[in-house]
C-alpha cells in the first residue's frame, strides 16, 4: 500500500541524525564526565555543548536543568519537590497515571474538563490553591492532543507553585509565564527513549524528595550518549517543524473532517484549534480498539490504541472517560512531519472500510 505503511503512532522512531550520531557515541566509548582524565574532561565538553542546545530550544538557562535516565520519575520530581506538609497537589482529570498515583498518597484535588478537555476555571477558583498548594499543569495531553488555556489557570491559582508536564509538547510551543518545574521527554522530538529533561526554575522552594547524600538533584544516572543523541534529534526537529507544522495541521483538519463526515457514530476527542497540530483521538461506536488497530496493522498502517500512559492493557480510557466522549473502539493517529495527502487520504479509506467490516460482524 505504499507508503500508509506509514507510522502514525504517538512515539515515532528515533530521527536518522540521531540513529548515527548514537552509533557512533556507542562505538567511541565515552568516558564518565564527573571524572578526571582526558576522555572525561571531552565527554564534560560534549554534555555541556548538548544541554546548552537541548536548553536554547526548550527556552531554559542551562543552570535550571537536570537530565534524567528515566523520564517517568520526573513528575515525582517536579512535583513532590515543593509539597510541604501543608500542601495540597491540584491536578486535572487528564493527567498522566504517574501524577494521578502521587495524588493518591497526598492531600490532593482533581479539577475536572469539559468536552474539549478544558480545565475548569470555574472549579479550580473554587477550591483556592494557595501558596502551600502545587497544580501539576499538564500544558498537553498525549492521548488527545488537547492544550490548556495556561494563562487563565495561572490567573485562578496564581498563589501555587506550578509544576509542567511537558513530555508531550516536545518543542511544539514554550512553557508559559510562569512555572516552577517543567518535565519534558526526548521521545516528544524523536529523540531517544530513557532520557528526560527536568528544568527547576524555582531552586530556593525545591527540595530532592528522593533518599540521597550530597548537593545532587536527581540521580544522574543517564546515558551519555543518548543526550547527544537527544540534542541532535531536538535541533533536527526543530529544523523540519519549521516548514511543516503549518502542512501538518491542515492535513490534520482534513483527517478529521473526513472521519466525521464519512464515518457515522465516532467521537474525535478535542478541538484541532487547542490541541497539538498532528494528533487526533477518535473513537467508534459498536467497534473495538484492540481490534481496529490489528486490522491497520495488516494494511501496514501502524496506529495506537488504548490509553496513553496504560496502553499495554488497552483498558478504557480515564482521559476519555473524564471529556465524556466514547472510551471503547478508540485508535489514536499521529501524523508524521512529512505527511502528505495522498497518505491521508489512504489513511482514510482504510478506516472507513475497517469500520465497516468490524460493525458488520
């Protein structure tokens, strides 16, 4: 089917500047950085030079970030570093399962959406966060592709500490006016798995929240290579995204409008107009996630399905759940920077003809 043999799944393989700059770091051996000797002090030099880059692009100082092995113990990090015991954790009902478990251990608050995945402000005024409390701000949400109204949930808590969860913004947009942690993951630019990028802006509030000696911030245990390999992978999205996003969210708006003019009773999760520009959430009446996704995959067409931070148990959705659109028969499609039309449009076709044929059993 030619080239729909596209992957339309939320994490993309690793960019091929990437793939050779990691091969290469992997046959040179580089030495540990915090030593002495001569190959560390090259392997000192070269992380300096990609957490300069990876921090110019993210829009952060170099002194405000850490690197993580293990993208997933961030929001640990950047959360659980400002609670005091008076604190309360304030969250939306689309967060990730790592910030919903933490909220589980704590004082905590779910602020419910609205069907576009919208926080409500309303909620949100009404339970006063204050300047003890910390709102996990999930600034976009993998699963759907919806974005917040940061500066409005800034305005009804403007006395809490704000934690960002960035790992699905990538280097789509900045981090907004105000924030005290921002967690970010390699995979969101197609950069590497297993490395994470936590910036603290607010140093003097945040304390290490894991068991540890000395003045270190997080464990430190990550790869080199794969940084070098993850600040290549930034600076080469960066470059694509440049001239392609435009194309890739007009793409998108067809994708969508095809599926709800030609497909009866499906949901798409979100409003393209604050959500991510290439991806989309839809799910289908009297159909199966699971089983949807095997049909593509038989077409070479590679699609996820399933809850986003759960998918290896395709259970129903708690992001879908809270918009109240349909949490069964979902798939959700990512497009690639260089999508064109003719992809879409295959694209199209084939779900229309998938979901016949599942409805039709």
């Amino acid at each position: 089917m030619g080239r729909v043999t596209g992957n339309y799944q939320s994490e993309k393989p690793l960019h091929p500047k990437a793939c050779a700059l990691l091969a290469n770091a992997f046959d040179s051996g580089w030495g540990d950085p915090r030593k002495l000797g001569s190959s560390a002090n090259l392997a000192k030099v070269m992380r300096n030079e990609a957490l300069e880059s990876i921090a110019g692009h993210l829009g952060l100082r170099f002194d405000e970030i850490e690197v993580l092995g293990e993208p997933s113990i961030g929001h640990g990090l950047a959360i659980q570093g400002f609670l005091g015991e008076k604190s309360r954790l304030f969250y939306s009902a689309l967060d990730r399962s790592e910030v919903i478990a933490i909220a589980r251990s704590l004082t905590s608050c779910e602020i419910p959406v609205d069907k576009t995945g919208a926080i409500s402000i309303e909620k949100l005024r009404a339970n006063s966060p204050s300047k003890d409390d910390v709102f996990a701000l999930q600034l976009a949400n993998l699963e759907t592709g919806v974005l917040q109204n940061t500066e409005e949930i800034l305005k009804a808590c403007s006395g809490a500490m704000i934690a960002c969860d960035a790992t699905a913004l990538g280097a789509h947009a900045r981090l907004p006016s105000r924030w005290d942690s921002a967690l970010f993951d390699s995979r969101s630019w197609q950069g590497p798995a297993g490395l994470g990028i936590l910036a603290i802006r607010s140093a003097a509030n945040w304390r290490n929240p894991l068991p540890h000696i000395g003045a270190l911030r997080t464990p430190n245990s990550y790869s080199l290579p794969l940084l070098l390999a993850s600040a290549l992978a930034l600076d080469a999205w960066i470059d694509d995204a440049r001239t392609s996003l435009v194309n890739v969210r007009a793409l998108n708006k067809h994708l969508r409008n095809e599926i709800a003019r030609r497909i009866p009773n499906c949901d798409i999760a979100g409003e393209l107009d604050s959500s991510l520009p290439h991806i989309t959430s839809v799910s289908f009446l009297y159909c199966e996630g699971e089983e949807l996704l095997h049909a593509l995959e038989k077409l070479a067409i590679t699609v996820d399905s399933g809850s986003a931070c759960t998918a290896e148990d395709l259970q129903p959705s708690h992001v879908l759940a809270a918009m109240g659109v349909l949490t069964h028969g979902n798939i959700r499609i990512t497009l690639p920077l260089d999508v064109c039309l003719q992809e879409v449009d295959l694209l199209i076709e084939s779900l229309m003809r998938i979901v016949a044929e599942a409805r039709s059993k």
